[in-house]
C-alpha cells in the first residue's frame, strides 16, 4: 500500500472502527507492527511457563498442583494461538522462534525474574496476570481481527489466572507468620518489576503513538500502568499487604494513586539481556526447541505423506 490515497482510505477504515482481516490490504508498516508486537507477545507467554513451571513439582497440595498445572498449559496454549494469529501476517512460526532463540526477538521484561519460593506463583497469578488482563482487555478491542479475537479467549482465562493467584495470597496473608512474611516478600520482589511490563513512559514510546493511530492500542503504556496500580493496590490493602513504595499517595482530586518513579535503568538492563534470569529463559527454551525437534521432524513427514497421497488418490 504505497500511494497516499490508499493510505487515506485505510485510516479511514481504522477511524469507523473497522475491523482489518488477513486479506485486506494494509500498510506494511502496520504489518510490520503486527508482526513485531504480536510474536513478541507469544514469545512471552511462552517463556512464561518457566518461572512457574519451575514449582509445579513443589506445589503444596495436589489441588495446587493441578491449578499451577492447567495455568501453565493455559499459558502454551496462548503462545501457539498468538503465533497461528501472527501467521496469518505471513511470518511463519518457525522465523518469528528462530528471532527469539537468536536472541533478536523480545519477550516480557518480567519472566527475567526468579520464583524463588511459592509465594511467588501466588503473586505472579495476583500481580502480572493482573497486569496481562488490564493489557489485553484493551487489545481484545484491537483493529487487527485475529489479534482482538485470540485476545477475547485468552482474557477469559487469564480472568482465572488472576482469581487463583489472588486466592493464595489472600490465604498467605492471613495464614501463619512464616506466610505472611513470604507473601510479602514476594509482593516486595515482584511489584516494580510487574509496573515496567507495561513499557517505558508515553514519552519514551516510540511505538505508541503509531499504535494508537492504527486502532491497535487505545490506551497508554501509561496510562495501562496507572489502571493497573489502582485496582491492586486496594486489591493488597484488602488482605493487609504493603506495597513497596514509599512515595504512594492517593490522590483525591484525581482518584488515582501517585506513585514513585520506576528504576528504567534496571528495566533496560534486563531488556537488553541481563537480567537475573535472561539466560536461564533462553538456555531452557532452545533446549526445549532441540528436544521438540523430533515431534517437528515427524509431523512434517507425516504432513508430506498426507499430501504425496492425496495427490495419487486425485
Ligand atoms: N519487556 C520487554 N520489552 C519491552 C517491554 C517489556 N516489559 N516494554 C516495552 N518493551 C520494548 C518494546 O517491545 C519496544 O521494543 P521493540 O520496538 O524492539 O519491540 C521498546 O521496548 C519500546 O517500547 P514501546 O512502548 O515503544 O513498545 P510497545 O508500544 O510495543 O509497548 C508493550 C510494549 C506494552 C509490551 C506492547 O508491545 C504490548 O502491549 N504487547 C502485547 C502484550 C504483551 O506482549 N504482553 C507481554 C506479557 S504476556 C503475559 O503477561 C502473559 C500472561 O499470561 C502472564
């Protein structure tokens, strides 16, 4: 979609609120933008299986284990829709994982951090699902028709997510000393790191504002980030939970909490690659890459000899 009246027209389309299918024709810069956010979102449903994957062996209870077990495979199942909805661009899966296991591809800045006892399943559910569903309840009203439909899938389950994680924390925080120092603990360790999921501020942003223009956001990073701080901080006072800032003050006026300036150079930092657990994620998802191959290997053969025949059959 080179010249300017096609442009024209497409922007139009976005402004009546249209939906964009996989066979309209688009700018390739939106394509492009698609491609970008939508396999970097499937990566980061996929790489984020590990941190809680890491204590399904450890689950405290059976009933816990089969929940951590059902949200981690919720959590495949969100990356494989997202990578089938990112084809439909035209990238192929297999080019979109080999970006990510090169390390050219981004994931969610917040599955570098380690889950270091289970109170961190609990806050990981309460906090980044909560996080994800303020996220993707604004992209489940996308002007990208694949995306927004897989988005209205996935926020039904993330609405789980949340709910199960929440329902632990509230039982730490009211259980025995030990609990509620781990729970808040984990509150302590997870809550900067689970503000910076929502990306740098607007100013910052270089892609929002194109994002925003194409119907394929309709909120802020900032703006997101600040629904975000609202609901759970009433959400931890409700359970008698602090959380980790001292400068947080509500402001009446507004109705929204103020809050203190988050660390971006950590935020960067683990970005770029050196978080805590950067390594770790990418070393475990090209083992897991390597040991599939086999499933691949065989699929595709099978797929060939589906196809070899039906060509003698026809
Ligand atoms: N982690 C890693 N990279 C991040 C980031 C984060 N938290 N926030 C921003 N970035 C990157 C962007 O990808 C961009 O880099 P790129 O141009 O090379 O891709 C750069 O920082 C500048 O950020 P922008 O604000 O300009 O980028 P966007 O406008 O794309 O906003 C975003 C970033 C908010 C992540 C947006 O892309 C988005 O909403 N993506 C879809 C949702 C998503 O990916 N969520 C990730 C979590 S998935 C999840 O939570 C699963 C759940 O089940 C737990």
């Amino acid at each position: 979609m080179s010249d300017q009246g096609e442009q024209k027209s497409f922007q139009e389309r976005i402004d009546n609120g249209e939906t964009i299918e996989p066979k309209d024709d688009m700018p390739d810069r939106y394509r492009k933008q698609l491609i970008r956010m939508m396999s970097q979102h499937a990566h980061s449903e996929v790489v984020g299986m590990l941190p809680e994957g890491n204590w399904i062996t450890r689950a405290p209870s059976l009933r816990r284990k089969m929940i951590l077990l059902s949200k981690v495979q919720d959590e495949a199942g969100h990356g494989l829709y997202l990578y089938s909805a990112t084809e439909t661009l035209g990238a192929s899966r297999q080019e979109v994982i080999d970006q990510l296991l090169e390390g050219k591809a981004k994931y969610s800045s917040i599955f570098n951090y380690p889950t270091l006892s289970w109170a961190d399943v609990a806050v990981i559910g309460w906090l980044v699902d909560g996080a994800a569903i303020i996220n993707q309840t604004m992209l489940a009203r996308s002007s990208y028709g694949p995306y927004s439909r897989a988005m209205v899938r996935i926020c039904k389950e993330e609405s789980f997510h949340k709910k199960q994680g929440y329902e632990m924390v509230a039982k730490m925080a009211d259980g025995t000393p030990e609990q509620q120092e781990m729970i808040q603990d984990a509150v302590d360790r997870w809550w900067w790191p689970t503000l910076m999921m929502f990306g740098p501020h607007d100013e910052d942003s270089p892609n929002s504002a194109e994002l925003i223009k194409w119907g394929v956001k309709s909120k802020t990073n900032d703006e997101l980030r600040q629904s975000f701080v609202d609901r759970h901080i009433a959400e931890a006072h409700e359970v008698g939970l602090e959380i980790p800032d001292d400068e947080l003050e509500y402001n009446e006026e507004t109705g929204h909490w103020e809050f203190g300036e988050i660390d971006w150079d950590e935020f960067w930092n683990v970005v770029k690659g050196n978080g805590p657990m950067n390594k770790e994620r990418i070393k475990a998802r090209r083992e897991a890459h390597e040991n599939g191959k086999w499933v691949r290997e065989a699929a595709e053969e099978y797929a060939r000899k589906q196809k070899l025949s039906k060509e003698k059959a026809s």
